[in-house]
C-alpha cells in the first residue's frame, strides 16, 4: 500500500520556465540549495500529473582530469554535468527516467515520460514504499565531504602533481602513464515521503602506472576527499621504485603460498565481500555467505561500512536520501550485519542504514565506505613473516566463480615478488589464483599498522594490507 503524498513545500508549486531556468543554473557543486530546489520542482511536477509516490536525485558537478602517458601529458579535459532522475510510482508501478536537459521542456518531457512507462511496467508485488525520513525531515548543507581546495583544483595544480611523478620516473629511466582527477558535486533528493537531504561532496585520485624498459611495472594510486593531501612526488617514488624492481620477472610453479597483500590488492577483497556477501539483497536471494555470528576470519580482520569517516570519502545519506549509519560488517572476523536500503529493509523489516544506490538498482545496496581497521605490524615487517611467499601488489579482471564461498578469480599485476627468509629475492611473472575470499580471511596472521584510502568499483575503502597464511595460484602468464 502506498504512503499518501506528504508534499508541502512552497518550492514544488507550478514554476515559470524562467525560474526553472534560474534553477538549472544554480544548481551546481556550489550550490546544493538550489539542487534541492530544482528536485522539489520535478517533484512537483510528478505528483501533478498522478504520481502516487515519487522521487528526485539531483547530481550536479564538476569533474577534471589530468592523463598521462609516455611520461608526458597529453589531455586535459573538465566538464560540468548535470543529472535529474526520477522515480515515478503510480501504486506498485514504477520507473525511473533520467535526463541531462533541465530546461521547462525537457523537465515536462522528463514526468510525461516517466508517467508513460510507469503506466505499462508490471507491479512489483512487494514494493513498500519510498523511504520516509527518520529522524528529521531534511538534512541540507552537510559539508562532511566537501573540500574547497579540491573543488577550485585547477589544470595546474593537476600538472604540478603529474610533474612529481614523472620526475620521479624520469629519475630511474622508467615512463609514467597514469591520471590525476577532481571531481566536486552536489547531491540532492527529495521525494514524496518528505525526504529532502542536499550536500557537497568532493574526491580527488592521482594513480600511475610506470612502465620500465626491461619489462618492469609498477602501481601506485591515492585518493582524497581533499586534493592537497595527495603526495604526488610519493606517489610517483612507489611506483618507479616498483617498475624497476620488476625488471626481468622469472616464473615460479603455480600452488598455494603465503603472501602479503599490498592495499591495492586488499580493496578488491573489501569489495568483492561487499558485492557478494555483505548486501541484504545478497542475503535475501541466498547467495551470501554473511550470517550474524559465523565466523569467517580471524581476530585481526574487523570491516565496517562509515560514511562519517573523513579518512575515506565520507557521505552522510545515501542516494534515497536516506541517513547513513554506521554498520559493522565483520568484527574481529565474526559476521555482524549487512547493508541496506529501502526496499531490502521493508522485505527483512528492518530499517534502511542508508546505502541505497540511484534507482533502478538490480544490484541491490552497497556499502560505500568499506573500512578495514589497522593492526599493528609496521608495513615493512608483513614479509618478514614469510619464508617462503609472494608479495603481491594489485589484482586484475577478478570475477566471482561462486558468491556463497566469495570464491574469486583473477590476476596478479603490476609488481608480483618471490620472498624467501623474510626478504624480496626478485619478481615473477603474474599468476592466475582461484581462491576463496572467506578463506583468505581465514588465514590472515598479520595486519599493518598503517592504511590506505583508495577508490573500489563503487565508492572508496580504507584499507591496509594484509599477510595470509595462504593464497591458491592456478597458472602463469608467460608474457
């Protein structure tokens, strides 16, 4: 049954087409207000023309980017845009439309079209309803997220840091290849129920990949909500440092070894939990392995999802404009709860913690701001634990082969190293694995006391990197 329209707000009456104008104007990374006005427009316009529920997520930004490659810059780009959705529910029908042209025409075809689809879908049996707030009925101008220095980062600043990391690659004799991003936005939703949340959000990633002439890469990445923070010269130094370590890589038999995964490895460990496990819609379809209570790694792994922690890139509602709340996933590896959003929380009747993703969404809730706490072994000592292992440094095109288990497969990239007696000894050529996640947590034995921010498939996590007792490798790339 539908909740009745709570609509009442002096924004969501009739606009001219001059005030609307005024609307799309404004509504950028800079003005959150005016975001939130033009979504109670749109609103407004719904419920106008029969909408029974419905809802609006504004996304306005500006984002820039700076690429590199052959250790000179070759593009510079910037572009502003600006998003409307809307999810138009008429009883148990609803769609959602989305558009990029925000004058008084494009807004009216927006509802009529979304009114239309919606008329034609099938019901959806068990829609309860679009989020209501909690605790408040608005949540506006929250700069939990926000970095000045980052949203008025210029082509120069951007190039300042990618003169950091190609010197350091020039100092070596390696090439850079790589981008340096900034990205400022404002998010706003409002939605019949009375939800109207609006705030500014900022991230910034310089990542590089360096390429030696004897065969050698090396990565290296880091992300900010504030730009300044970023060492490029750093950033630069790991991953040339890298590059030619790798030189020459030989091959060593595929089999199980112990490793010591770098953070840039440990992040699609956060993630693939999050996509296969640590949903409510994982949870309902039966293909998670999270149950509250199971233990499934040791004492040293605790994850939590917290959009309020300024170390990643926080958030403090999610894309229903929900309030987000902090959610312990595993703690000292003992399952505690999953994520969810509005349509998850109704079916299991719960509450939604905040970690809807824009409508439509198959895949379900997410959690955005993975953060795996610190342990307390120094970085540097995590191979001295190994007699003999891998240090691995990131993975690639990893995929799931059985979600129940969070079996995964994939690559090793970028700087893979034979260690024996504690000691690097020198690199090898990338491996396949097939290993499970649950039982990789399992065996983790040491944790470093330091971490990293870094940006997943979806969202950011902070992370450190990790020694396991065993990781199963399955072939060798001989190129």
């Amino acid at each position: 049954m539908s909740r009745p329209n709570k609509l009442a707000s002096p924004e969501a009456s009739a606009s001219t087409p001059a005030a609307t104008a005024d609307l799309a104007r404004r509504a950028g990374a800079e003005d959150p207000e005016a975001a939130l006005a033009l979504a109670e427009d749109v609103l407004g316009r719904a419920l106008r023309i029969g909408a029974t529920e419905a809802e609006v997520l504004v996304m306005a930004g500006d984002s820039a980017l700076t690429r590199f490659a052959n250790s000179e810059i070759h593009q510079n780009v910037a572009e502003r845009n600006l998003t409307v959705s809307l999810r138009h529910v008429v009883g148990r029908r609803i769609a959602v439309v989305s558009t990029g042209r925000v004058d008084a025409e494009g807004l009216r075809s927006l509802v009529h079209r979304a009114a239309a689809i919606a008329r034609s879908c099938e019901e959806l049996e068990d829609w309860a309803g679009l989020p209501a707030p909690a605790d408040a009925a608005r949540s506006i101008g929250s700069t939990i997220g926000w970095s000045d220095a980052t949203a008025v980062a210029t082509p120069e600043f951007r190039a300042d840091g990618v003169r950091a990391v190609i010197a350091a690659a020039d100092a070596v004799g390696v090439l850079a290849y790589g981008s340096f991003s900034t990205e400022a936005e404002a998010v706003a939703v409002a939605n019949s129920a009375g939800i109207r949340a609006a705030e500014q959000r900022t991230s910034s990633q310089l990542l590089t990949v360096h390429m030696s002439p004897d065969g050698g890469t090396g990565y290296a990445e880091s992300v900010g909500m504030d730009a300044t923070t970023i060492d490029a010269a750093a950033v630069g130094r790991e991953a040339a440092t890298k590059a030619r370590a790798s030189d020459r890589p030989v091959t060593v038999e595929p089999g199980d070894y112990p490793v010591v995964l770098e953070e840039y490895a440990v992040v699609d460990v956060t993630d693939m939990l999050g996509y296969v496990g640590f949903s409510a819609l994982a949870v309902q379809e039966e293909r998670s392995f999270a149950e509250p209570g199971r233990k499934i790694g040791t004492e040293l792994v605790t994850i939590i999802d917290d959009g309020a922690d300024t170390a990643g890139l926080p958030m403090s509602f999610d894309y229903e404009g929900v309030r987000k709340q902090r959610v312990s996933l595993l703690e000292a590896g003992v399952c505690r709860d999953v994520v969810y959003d509005s349509q998850t929380a109704a079916r299991a009747g719960h509450i939604s913690t905040g970690h809807g993703l824009p409508a439509p969404n198959p895949w379900g809730p997410f959690p955005l701001n993975a953060v795996m706490s610190a342990g307390t072994t120094p970085r540097e000592e995590l191979i001295g634990g190994l007699d003999r292992g891998l240090l691995v440094t990131r993975f690639h095109y990893t995929n799931v082969v059985h979600p129940k288990l969070a079996m995964i497969t994939g690559m090793t990239r970028d700087g893979t190293f034979l260690v024996e007696g504690g000691r690097i000894v020198g690199p090898v050529r990338n491996l396949r694995f097939t290993q499970s996640y649950l039982e990789a947590l399992a065996g983790v034995s040491a944790v470093s006391s330091t971490r990293k921010t870094l940006k997943g498939f979806l969202g950011a996590a902070v992370v450190p990197a990790l020694r396991i007792d065993a990781w199963t490798f399955t072939g060798v790339t001989e190129f």
